[in-house]
DNA sequence: GATTTTTTGATTTACGTACATCAAAATTGG
DNA sequence: CCAATTTTGATGTACGTAAATCAAAAAATC
C-alpha cells in the first residue's frame, strides 16, 4: 500500500498536525523538525494523493483563456474547443472562462493581464502578442505565482511555463521542403500568402520557409510576400492578381488564414496550370481543396490538443506536479489527402 | 455547487441508502423508485465524483499489456513507454503489469487471454495477432465485462472497446503519395522492405501503398516485396542485393522494422543515385539517416501516445464514462528533416 | 526561575462517495 | 388480517487529506 500522512507521521515521530504542516507549508514548525518529516516523505516515497486533497479542499482550477477578436476559422474552431473543455468542467474540477481582447494590441492584453492579477484565477492561458510590455507583465505575474502558458502563438524570451503550439519555424521550413520536393526538377516563383508580417507565427513561417528555400532550392525564387489579413476577400484578389501578371509561378505557400478566398482564386485563374500548392490549417474549405487536388498538402496545429495540453499544463503547475512533456509537445501535423482525420 | 448525493436524495425524497443502491446498481429498489431518483438525477445534472468515489472504494486500476516478444527497436520504444507509465502509476491509480507472448502465434494469445480472465484486471490492452481464435476469445471476454483495447495493431471485426493505433492503409497511401511526389515526372522501379506478410500492419501499408501507386503514379512499377523478417541483417542482404541486381530502381518503401541493415545497404551501394527512400518508425538510426539524406520522410506512430491512450481509455471503460475521441486518436506523424521533435 | 513566545500534539470536522448493518415501513401472499 | 417478504430509512465507518482549535510542551527572553 501507499504510504499516507499516517505513515509519515509515524515514521518521523512527530504528530498528524505537524506532517500537514510541512505539507502544506504552514508556519509554526521547527527546522530540525520539518527535516525530519522531510527525510520521513522521501524514504517512504510518499506522494499527495491529490484526489484526496482536492476532495478535502473542496478545490476547483479557476482558469482564463484569453483569444484574439479575430475572425477567421481556426480561432473559431479554437473556440469551439474550449466550450468542449468547459463542458467536462464539472468532472475535471476546471472552472474555465474566455476573455477577448482586440488582437495586436500589446496595451490592451496588458490590461487584461493586470485586471485578472487581482482575481482569483490559477492559470491564465493566453495567445500571445508579441511585445515587450506584455512580456514584462508575464514575467511579473509569473514570479508573483501565476501559472501561464502561451497558447498557439508564443512569447519567446519571458517566462510562461509552458508554451501550447506548434513551432513555427519548423512548420514553414517543412513546407518549403514538401514545396520544393513536390516540384523536383521545375523551376519558377513561389507566390507566399501571409496574415499580416506583424503576427509573430507568421514571421516565423517566413523565415523558416525562406530559410529552405534558399539553402536547398535554389530554383524557386519567392516573390513578395502577399498580405492577406486573414481576409478571404483581400486573400482572393491578391493571389488572383498575383497568378494574372506572373505567368511564372509553379508554387504557392498559404501560411495564414483566409485560406477560402486563395482556393477560389486558384479554381479560377489556375486551372490549366500545375500549381503546388501548401496551406496551413485544416477547415471544411481547405480540406475540400486537399481532396479536389486544389492544395497538395496541409500544414496544421490540433486545437483541440492544443486547449487540452494547455488544460493540463495549468493544472499540474496548479499543483506543483510535474508534467509529461513528450505528451504536452504540440505535433506539426502533414496532411495528404490520403491521411486526413 | 456540483450537486450532491445528498441533494438527489432530497430532490427525489427518498433517503441517501436509495440514491446509492440506484447508483451503484444494488438491488432492492422497487422500479418506481428508482425512476424518482433516476429523474432527480437527470434533472439536477449530478455527475458522480470519480475522486470521491476512487478514494472511498480504495479503488486502483489493475491493467495488463500483452505484448509480442518481438526484439526491435518498436517494440523496445514501446515497453520504454509502458515502464513510464508504471512509473506514474502511484498518481494515476494504475496497476500495470506486462505479459510477453511469442510473436505471431494465436494459440498462446487466447492462452493468455483465457489464464487472465480467471483473474481481476480491470482491463486489458493488447497487440493483437489477427486470428479467427482470437477474435472469439476477445469477443468473449469483452461480453463478459472486461475492457479491452488492441494496441499498434488491431483485431477488426471484433468487439474491443477501442484501437490505440494508427490506420496502416491511410499509411501506406500516404507513403506511396509522398513517394510518387518526391519522384516527380522520374520512371523507373519502387522496392518495398517489409517484415512479413503474415503481419496485418504490414500487409495492410503495403495494400494502401499498392493502391495509390495504381492509381496515380502509373510509371512507377512495384517490385515483388522484399521480407526481412524485421531482421536488419537480412534487410541488408535483401536490399543489397535488390539494389545490385536492378539500376532501375528509384525509390524505396521500407514498412516494417529493420531499418539499420536498409541503411547501411543504402550507403554502402546506392551513394551514387539519387534514391527516394520512405521508411517507417522513428529511432535513433531512422533519424540519423534522415538528417544525412539517407531517408526523405518518416512515418511514425507514437507508441508513448498509443499507451497513454489505452490506459486512458482502459480506465474510463472501467468507470463507464465516456473518451474524449478526437484525444484518442493516433495519429500518423510525417516527419522530414525539418520538423523532427 | 518566571514569563513570554514558539513549536508540537491531540482531536475534530469536513470533502463526496461507498458500503454495511439493523430497524422500520410497505408490499405481497395466503 | 396475519405472516412472510421486499423495499426503504437511519446511521455509522471508511478512504486520504485539509484545516481549525485548544492544550501541552519546549524553547527563548529577561
């Protein structure tokens, strides 16, 4: 059997009361004495059954999502998980809310930040926004004992415990390589879509995808980078634009949103040429296309493991346990129209 | 507040006795009562706090792995990640033990199987050998009550709860699709490496693989499959051989195990072609191979995944609840030299 | 050495559920 | 209607931990 708090107390001859002290780290006790209970813990191998104490804390896990107000498929579908999340609230002890604030905007995540500091909450998952201010705001509140983790989009540099996404570097890398493999000998310009180069994800697909591009194909040239703002409007008239004037383009790299608008320009102004062309996030529109021969492969992120990982994150740094990290690293998923979910 | 027992005994009012005998399916309930309390219970939303109730009925999770005494490096990554879980077994309230059975043979399977059913595991998680026997055993004991999920490889067609794997002919289309894409408008002959034929995994990629390569890539021609056993030294006497005999070849599809006798053959005989090689399973050689362009793309199944799945899924078997099926879900990793974790 | 302060022990209640016991009530059979 | 049976209630203990209270002991202070 499992050692219990009676076992300790026994083992280290001190009382029930002064094991609970040491546990829970409440004053009163002696140096000697808690090093006593401590080697006790250790030798017998003890371990908090947290269930135990959860029931007798009476605990729940108050926890805060905070989204971007953008409205493209994947932050809907983002969405759409932590309502499945907050659904099984009741049998994971989670108390879950979502808070919007206007994405790209530093001031305003600030402010949110600031305001939850005041309140009860046991973790914050948030999408980040890359700035210095909100960095230092991360970086007070985690040394002030909350736990955070990034979600979908990171904060390099400060110190979240955890960071739930994908690593973007390697997602546009990836597609560089799948872009130029799938060309082999041809040559020509590569079209890229992107959200906005103010989006850190987004840079950061660049970068990766250029980075490959240069060191192993050279006979692509990529062309100015197209900005889309997630807009299937804006995403439509430019790549169509694009495809009109440049009779030289074999590839296309989607690396953001607004993919519905870049596939009904590519139905329109490309059907007589091969394109290649890669797209990031799977959805309705995107996974048509993969079947239709429109797209030729999908980069994606699992939302779904995304909001569970960053669930768990929070929990065991809730409870100062240790977590899993082969089961919390956020997987580049390829799809081919072969292995769609 | 969650509701309570108690509350459903007050809503229903009837005493605390009656909510637990409707609950825990005691008899001695006459059927209009237990409708009153079934109603309060639906009406209230009470969910049972598994904790509670774990914590009172001392309750652990007694599972079993039956795995096939097969030596590669698969199956070593796997017991790897079944040791883990036994480590966490203290916190998860698991009891885990494996049981090692000769490899491809159904007799000693449903011997197993039959020996374990006389005991108490509250669950069983197996590689399954497909056989006509062992379906029947497995359908038996799932009639009787015992939770049971095939691992890695699946029995079809039976009644286990749930597969912990990945779907192999999704696999192998996937392989063939990456493998005509990467070969471009090139002509010539595609070798396949595989353990057995006896094996459903790999009959089953190389059924997918066959069937995409028929359809769309038409100008690559399938040789007879090599069988290495899984054995990396008659993979590396087969493939030497294949590559000796035959300059057309230009692309290999290796889906079993024994990838170091395909790589050192690889090296030592195909350093001036340009050969396109898939394998699957990710290991340290795999992964070496893949960085120096010995190998263009890995397909990998996550067997640290596959078993946290299975015992997540064992357990809520176990407690009747319901799985979370899109976490459960093993997914097929593509990893190129780029996104390598 | 007496007093104050700190540390420790002993004990109790609680969390939500499981399970057992025994008595009381309701139902059924004759 | 009485006896036998089934159904229900009342109550207590247990699981492992948290948290509180109050008394007792030990240590520190003067």
């Amino acid at each position: 059997m499992r050692p219990t708090v009676h076992d300790i107390a026994a083992a280290a001859g001190v009382s029930l009361a002064t094991v609970d002290r040491v546990l829970n780290r409440r004053p009163g006790v002696r140096h000697v004495t808690r090093e006593k209970v401590e080697t006790a813990i250790r030798e017998l191998g003890y371990i908090r059954d947290v269930a135990a104490a959860n029931l007798a804390k009476g605990r729940t896990y108050p926890l805060v999502f905070i989204l971007p107000a953008s409205d493209n498929s994947f932050m809907h579908g983002l969405n759409g998980e932590i309502r499945q999340a907050i659904l099984r609230s009741a049998a994971e002890r989670t108390d879950i809310c979502t808070i919007e604030v206007p994405a790209f905007d530093p001031a305003a995540l600030v402010a949110v930040l600031e305001e939850l500091s005041q309140g009860k909450p046991c973790g914050v998952a948030m999408v980040a926004t890359d700035a210095p201010e909100v960095r230092a705001t991360v970086d007070r509140l985690v040394h002030a004992g909350f736990p955070i983790v990034t979600l979908v989009s990171d904060l390099t540099g400060s110190l979240r415990h955890h960071y739930a996404g994908v690593d973007n570097i390697a997602a546009g890398r990836t597609a560089a390589r799948l872009l130029g493999r799938f060309l082999g000998p041809r040559k020509g310009e590569i079209a890229v879509l992107a959200g906005s180069m103010l989006v850190r994800d987004h840079r950061e697909r660049l970068e990766g995808f250029t980075a490959v591009m240069a060191e192993e194909f050279p006979d692509l040239a990529i062309l100015p980078v197209l900005e889309g703002r997630d807009d299937p409007e804006i995403a439509h008239m430019l790549v169509a634009d694009a495809l009109a004037r440049n009779a030289g383009i074999v590839g296309v790299y989607s690396l953001g949103a607004g993919n519905r608008g870049l596939i009904r320009a590519l139905k329109e102004k490309a059907v007589d040429r091969t394109l290649t062309v890669i797209a990031h996030e799977l959805t309705t529109h995107t996974r048509a296309a993969l079947i239709d021969n429109t797209i030729d492969a999908i980069l994606n992120q699992d939302a779904g493991h995304e909001v569970r990982s960053a669930i768990r994150v929070l929990k065991a740094k809730a409870d100062g346990l240790p977590m899993i990290d082969a089961q919390e690293r956020i997987r580049l998923d390829i799809f081919l129209k072969d292995n769609l979910p």
